[in-house]
C-alpha cells in the first residue's frame, strides 16, 4: 500500500512569481479592455495605465488620449488660477474690491466640479465600451490626430 502525499507546498518566491505572472496575463489581455479604458479617468495619473499597459487596443488609447488632454486642460486652468491668485498686481486689484477669493475660490471649485464630472462621465463611457467625446474635446482630439498623421507622413 502506497501512500498518496500532497505535492509539496510552494515556496513564497515561487507564489510571488505565480501572483505576478498572472497579473501580467490579465494585463496585456483582451477581456477587461472597458476596464481599463474607464481606469484612464483617473485623475492626474490614470491615463498611463491604459497607455502602457493597452497602447494597442483602440478604446484604451482613445480614452487614453481624451483623459490626458483632460488633465492637460485642468492643469491649464488651475495654473491660470494660481497665478491670478498670487500674482501680486491681479490679486490687489481683486482686493482692492473684494473680488479675489469670491472669484478665485467660485472658478477654483467650479474648475475642480467639472474636472470631476468630466473625468466620471469619461470613465462611465468607458466601461460601457463607448467611444464618446466628451464635450468640447472633439474639435481638440482631431486637431491632434491631424498633427500625428502629418508626423508620421513625413
């Protein structure tokens, strides 16, 4: 009579290497493309997973691109607002009537309302698996596509 013995437990390193494995897997797949073109919308930094992690799957960098020039678009705009802010000549004139943090707060908050409400509407179109633009990023998306086609033409 044998005994049946389980196969031996593997070593952490081993399990390490299994765990990441599969990552790796799931992550160069086809299967949650939605997912992680919706995971573009993640404000500041969400758009490089899909960059580097799906550049060749036609939702991911789509929303990729619409979520960095999202960012790029509030970056601008919260620089804009900075600089009214401490910009010693702007922000004694807004003083002067008592504009400046009625102004500067209202645009800063309604900047950073919009940014959000643009970046879950991006990502909720992105899980649906839709190609949406998001308003007002259309005209910007082309003139880009247009600049990259001319880029590789030459």
């Amino acid at each position: 009579m044998t005994a049946n013995h389980p196969p031996p437990e593997p070593t952490l390193w081993e399990q390490i290497e299994e765990i990441a494995l599969r990552i790796w897997k799931h992550a160069r797949g086809t299967e949650s493309e939605h997912l992680y073109a919706a995971l573009s919308y993640i404000p500041i930094i969400g758009w490089l997973v899909s960059y580097f992690f799906r550049p060749k799957q036609k939702l991911c960098s789509f929303h990729a691109l619409q979520a960095f020039q999202l960012n790029i678009i509030a970056g601008i705009l919260f620089f804009v607002l900075w600089f009214i802010t401490h910009f010693p000549p702007i922000s004694w004139f807004l003083q002067l009537f008592y504009f400046q943090p009625i102004v500067t707060d209202f645009l800063h908050y309604t900047t950073s309302l919009a940014w959000l409400a643009l970046s879950a509407l991006g990502a909720a179109k992105a899980y649906q698996s839709e190609e949406y633009y998001l308003p007002y990023m259309e005209k910007l998306a082309q003139a880009i596509e247009k600049k990259l086609e001319r880029g590789e033409n030459a």
